[in-house]
C-alpha cells in the first residue's frame, strides 16, 4: 500500500448520509421528549465531517431521497464543506435514513429507520463516472455493503481504487438490521475486506467475518492470510489491537466522561486517515484517532461533535493519556 498516497488528503467516501434527531435537552428520554434537534447523520457522512474537520477534503458518494429530507442532507453536508457533486438524489418510495436518538448512557436507545433506504440505490454507473485518479484513498462502508445496488456499486469502487493504486479502506460497520442474515454479511463483507488496504472493525464485526465456529481476531491478526495491509481491531473499553506486515501493538483508550456511546466509531476512523495524511506514523495516528472517539462520544451530536485539529491536539495535550490495554 501506498501511505504517501493518503497525504494527498483528498478522500473518496462511499455510503450512507441521513437525518439524526436527538432528544433535547441531553439526558432526556425518547419517550419524554418534548423537542429534538436535528443533526447530519449516516456513518459515510460523519466520517467525512471528521476528515474536513481534520483540514482534510472529503467528497461523498451517496444517494438522497427526492424530497425534504434529502434536500436538508444535501444543505448539511456542505455545511461541513463536504463535495457533494456525486451525490444523486431519487425520487419514488425511497427514503433517507433517519435515526432517533438519546443523549445518554444509561438505557441508551437509538431507533433507526431504513425502509426503503435511499442510500441503497447507488449504482455502478454512479462510480463509473468519477476520477479516482484525483483522490489519495477511497473509504467504504459495510452498510453499503448489504443490499443492491449499491453493494455492486461499492465493489465497483473498490476495483476502481486497485486500478488507479489508490488506497482502499473500509469500516465495516455492520449493522444487522441491513442484513438477510449473517452468513450473508460474513461473505460479502469479508470478500471486500480482502480487496481493501485498511480494514477497521470491532471484535463483534470480525467475528461476523470469521463465520461461526471461528475466532474474529485471527482474521485481523493474519490479516486476512496477507492479503491487507493493515488490520484494527477495536474491542470498546480495551482499546484496540492494530496488525501490520511487521508489527503488532495495543492502543488504549482516553478515559472521559461521557454523554453518549454513538459516534465513537466515525471519529475514529476520520481522525485516524486524516492523522495518516497529515504524516503522522501509524502508531500515533491510531492513538489520535482514539482520542477523537473520546472526545465525541462526551459531545452532542456525532457530526456537529467531530473535533478541528486544534481541538485534538490540545485534548491530546492535556489528557493523561491512553489507558494500557
């Protein structure tokens, strides 16, 4: 894999962009809710909040339902200053993902709706039109991952990538509720991990991939038998395990206080390829993108909560630092 190339810092995200609505004020219940504040959502489009936050240029494939919804999604992505010149919108019975959610720890509860979800309806010929050549990686999405057209839509990117040597990263983000089952998910996610560079997931995640019967870390810790690059394994309050051709080592967490558990995983995975464009080594870019998880998770809000470069250094200055694992 080509690292040099990520300093481009121009990134290619592929996934699901929506609508969040939080209960207001934090701490407040679904069910007692009052009022709610509305927020991007769509794990696709917190990661490239994250990356332009991160001084990084972050363009967005996805599609957008033909209506109000979609056209706040479109207004609240280039708020972020995210280039959305990929972005179709489709009109018919297809809707955007909307989430509902709380502001708490305890009992948390976030409900999402994806019937008939609009970001599933990107399709090979939306990938066919773009110049992969002009961005430093592409990053794709599990989610987009579990049903067509946008599974081959997201296969077709990640061929696109391997041909231009561009490198590929995926989060896999499962979410069952997207899934036929999870024989289906193990195979198809696995067989795009093994086309990628960087493959990121939690302990749950890589034992979807592994199949029954079969030990998630294994797959991260040969990494897929050789055939990525680099391997995280994240494993929630223990931190997470990193796999390189050469190496292995542990990153703890930046123990906070927190307000919520969503979001975490976005700002990870934003903070962590922003870091690596920036040049930082790989070691000290998984601990950055660790303390970026830490600071949105005692935040509002996963998009609106994604922290500037100036907010991460000086968090990562005054923190005592990462627990051991």
């Amino acid at each position: 894999m080509d690292l040099e190339r990520l300093r481009r810092n121009r990134f290619l995200l592929v996934g699901r962009a929506g609508l969040d609505l939080y209960a207001d004020p934090p701490g407040t219940k679904t069910e007692h809710a009052a009022q709610f504040t509305a927020a991007l959502g769509g794990s696709a489009a917190n990661t490239a909040a994250a990356i332009n936050r991160l001084g990084g240029e972050a363009t967005l494939v996805t599609t957008v339902s033909d209506d109000a919804v979609g056209r706040y999604t479109l207004n609240a992505l280039e708020s972020y200053d995210i280039d959305t010149r990929h972005i179709r919108s489709v009109g018919g019975e297809v809707r955007n993902t909307l989430a509902v959610v709380e502001t708490t720890i305890e009992d948390h509860q976030s409900v999402i709706y994806r019937n008939g979800a609009a970001d599933f309806e990107i399709t090979r010929d939306d990938i066919r039109a773009i110049d992969f050549e002009a961005y430093g990686g592409v990053i794709v999405t599990g989610t987009a991952l579990a049903a067509e057209p946008s599974r081959s839509a997201t296969f077709q990117a990640l061929a696109k990538a391997h041909a231009a040597n561009v490198p590929a990263i995926i989060d896999v983000d499962y979410r069952p509720y997207s899934w036929p089952s999870p024989e289906e998910a193990s195979k198809v996610c696995t067989d795009a991990a093994r086309q990628c560079d960087i493959v990121v997931g939690n302990d749950d995640e890589f034992a979807v991939m592994a199949g029954e019967g079969a030990h998630g870390e294994t797959l991260a810790e040969t990494r897929f038998n050789g055939a990525v690059s680099i391997a995280i394994y994240k494993m929630g309050e223990r931190g997470s395990r990193t796999y390189a051709a050469d190496r292995m080592f542990e990153t703890g967490i930046f123990p906070v206080t927190a307000l919520k558990p969503t979001g975490a995983g976005d700002s990870f995975l934003g903070a962590f390829i922003a870091s690596l464009a920036a040049g930082h080594g790989l070691e000290s870019a998984v601990m950055r993108g660790s303390a970026a998880a830490a600071i949105v998770v005692t935040r509002v809000g996963c998009a609106p909560a994604m922290p500037t470069a100036d907010e991460l250094d000086a968090f990562i200055e005054t923190h005592p630092g990462p627990t051991r694992t």
